[in-house]
C-alpha cells in the first residue's frame, strides 16, 4: 500500500478551486435531470449532448461526434430489424502526451420519455431526488471538474485524454461498445463515473453479462379444425425457457434470467411465433464457454420439435471485469487518494455491469465506480448526496495530479495488464 500521500499546496489550489465548483455542478445536474434522456428518446439524447458539449467547452479539448454502428434487435412480434443510435460525445485533450487516460460514461437514463419521473426534488440538505442525477448526469459532472481541475495545475502537459459519453450505455453498449474497444486498447487507464455507493463504496470486480432474444417460428392452424397441423411456438418458447431456468444453480456465480416471452394471440389459434429474450452473467471466460454450450445445447432440443425453427439473436456484450493485479493497482491508488481526502474507500464484487468491462476486455485497466454518492438507481427513488460533487471531483483530479507527477505509475498498471 502507499504511504499517506502529501497534498502540495500547488495541489491543495485546485482541490479548493474544486470546492467552490460545488454549487455550480450541483446547479448543472438539476438542468440536466430535466431533460428526458432515455436510451431511446433520440430527441432527448441529442439535447443532451448539446449540453454536454456545452459544458466541455470549458475543457478546451477537441470535441466531436461519433457516429455509432447500428446493431438487430428483434420486436415481440418476431421482426428483426436495425436499430439505430445517436452519436456519442467525444472530446481529446493533448492525444500526444505520455500518459494516455480514457474517461467514460453516457447520458442516456432507464427512463422513458413518457416515463412519470422527470423532475428533481430536495430531500434534504444533502439528498437530491431525480431522474439521471447519480446514473449518470451527476457523473458527467464529477468528471469534466476533475479535468478542469487538472487544468489548472502546473501538471497538465503530462497527460493526455479521451473523454466519450455514449447514447446506449442501458441498453447495454452494443453500439458504442466498438468505440469503447478502441480508446480502450490505446490508454494506459480508464476512469468511469457510474455512482458510487451512498456509503462511498466502489465496484470491485464485475460479473459479464450478455442479452439474447431467441425467435421461434412454428405453424399456424384453427385450434379446433386443424389443431393437429398446427405447430406451436409458443409452447417451444416454454420448453426453452423452463431448459434455461433448471441451468440456475448448475455453475458457482451463473445466472439465467428468462425475462420476457412474447408470442401467441386468440385462444382458437396454434401460434406460430413466439421470442424469448433472456440474460445470462457470468464470472471467469471458462463460463463463458461453458454458457454458450448449453445454449446450444437448448437450442438442439427445441429444434428436434417438428416444424419448428429457432433463431438466437444476441450474445456476450460484457466480458467480466475480474480483480486482477491491474484493477486492484488502481484500486490501491484510489484508495490512498481517498485517504489523502480522508475519506477510506472500500469496494465490494457485484454483479452489475458497466462500461468499466469493456475497458478491462481491450486490456485497459480501470476504476468505473468514479462518480457521485448515489442509492436507488434505476428507480424513481433514484439520489444523489450533494457533497459527493465536490469530493469526488477532488478524488479523481488527485489521481489525474498524481499520475501526471508520476507518483502514481499510469504505466504500471498497464503493464501488469499486459503481463496477465
Ligand atoms: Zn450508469
């Protein structure tokens, strides 16, 4: 472990300028709740990005849009079809500096344009209540001011940056996920503003995940005329899903969750469609392999029924993000940056995932829980404690500070990536 770092007064400048930031992001990320950015309100996510580029401005990077590669989705009714995404927010400051960092995050939300959560409420001194405020929008915030931060110590020129703020991080990354691959191969680190636990704990390390929706197509017939020369869909579908459930249990740290079958309509018709979407997270490659093995194996059992066709959509979109040398070396540094704050960091496994194992799958290690003190995400009870603004700002410009000094290592950690 490090020693307890000393904070120069060069260094304890930008902290303070930092601090009184404060009631300005706490300001920004109310204007920012109000704009619905759902995953797939396009209208929304593009204001959104307006704003955020806005924001940037002030960074004096190169700021950009990058178009994503659209992905298939499958709707309840068997079309598959493209989907497409707006572009994300890319903004490079200095991409010739020896150190190389990728911040990440994304300004969509869970919550749909019509969702009945839009606004922002105090709940106390320290507790706001809103759409996105700590999932991300208060992330984004955390982020640019850890920057501006960095900006303005005498240390800048040391290190380098690409910032990318994605449209699809709920919808699970498929289109920025090629992006993400890119700047993550060509970093040294990664830093990642997901929330923090209201405690202040982070994520350690991280399941994968992957989606899947699997068409069936059987044969329709009257129900009481022809019920014999009808071939049922729907009852494949159920045969899969029951298949994929009895899996739980069979594998230490593997799930299955069948989440959805659509299919079928009026009771005097054999319905010859049906979709099945289900996903799977898992802890080490081996299960990996293993998972798509009984796939399958599920998939041969359902397409031996007669007259039966099965298509299976999706896949692995998150490899895990283990504990490994080199995530806990980041670990390690944000920790001696937390006590430098005198805040004592902790992290704990979860099976949640985030940009943070995309990063790890191209090789870049990384510490994605960077943002706000938060609780209740994805719900409309979602919080963000308002002194996490400025004290996780300061967490991340110390590490910025500290890896542009060299006290911290960027390359280390890297290194121990490469090494295994
Ligand atoms: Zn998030």
């Amino acid at each position: 472990m490090q020693d307890r770092l000393d904070i120069n007064s060069e260094e304890q400048a930008v902290l303070d300028w930092i601090d009184s930031r404060s009631d300005h992001m706490i300001e920004t990320v109310k204007a920012w709740s109000a704009i619905n950015s759902g995953s797939r309100n396009p209208d929304g996510l593009e204001q959104m990005r307006g704003v955020v580029a806005e924001a940037f401005e002030e960074l004096g990077g190169e700021i950009s849009s990058v178009d994503l590669p659209p992905t298939t989705i499958v709707d309840p009714d068997g079309t598959v079809r493209q989907q497409d995404f707006t572009p994300s927010f890319h903004c490079r400051l200095r991409p010739q500096a020896p150190i190389r960092i990728v911040m990440t995050g994304h300004h969509d939300t869970v919550f749909p344009a019509d969702s009945h959560f839009q606004s922002t409420e105090m709940w106390d001194d320290d507790t706001l209540n809103g759409p996105g405020v700590a999932d991300m929008k208060g992330g984004i915030l955390v982020m640019l001011h850890s920057l501006l931060g960095l900006e303005r110590s005498p240390w800048k020129d040391e290190i380098g940056v690409d910032v990318l703020i994605s449209p699809d991080e709920e919808i699970g990354s498929l289109g920025s996920g090629p992006i993400l691959a890119e700047l993550g191969a060509g970093a040294d680190l990664g830093m990642t503003y997901e929330p923090a636990l209201a405690d202040g704990s982070l994520a350690g390390a991280r399941k994968g995940s992957g989606n899947w929706s699997l068409k069936l197509s059987g044969r329709a017939a009257h129900a009481g005329r022809e019920h014999h020369l009808g071939r049922n869909a729907l009852a494949a579908a159920c045969q899969f899903g029951l298949g994929l459930d009895e899996l739980n249990g069979r594998r230490e740290g593997v799930t299955f969750n069948l989440a959805r079958i659509d299919g079928g309509g009026p009771p005097n018709v054999v319905p010859d469609n049906a979709v099945a979407r289900f996903n799977v997270r898992v802890q080490t490659e081996n299960d990996r392999i293993w998972v798509e093995a009984e796939l399958e194996r599920l998939l041969d059992e359902v397409r031996v029924r007669d007259g039966i066709e099965a298509e299976l959509h999706g896949g692995f979109t998150r490899p895990p993000k283990p504990m490994s040398p080199a995530n806990a070396k980041m670990f390690e540094w944000t920790r001696a940056a937390g006590t430098a704050l005198g805040l004592d960091i902790r992290w704990q496994d979860t099976g949640g995932v985030c940009e943070g194992n995309n990063l790890w799958a191209a090789g870049c290690p990384n510490v994605d829980t960077l943002g706000v003190r938060g609780a209740d995400i994805h719900s409309d009870r979602e919080i963000v404690k308002l002194s996490s603004f400025a004290e996780r700002a300061k967490l991340s410009a110390i590490l910025l500070m500290k890896f542009a000094r060299g006290e911290f290592d960027a390359r280390e950690a890297r290194a121990l990536a490469r090494s295994g």
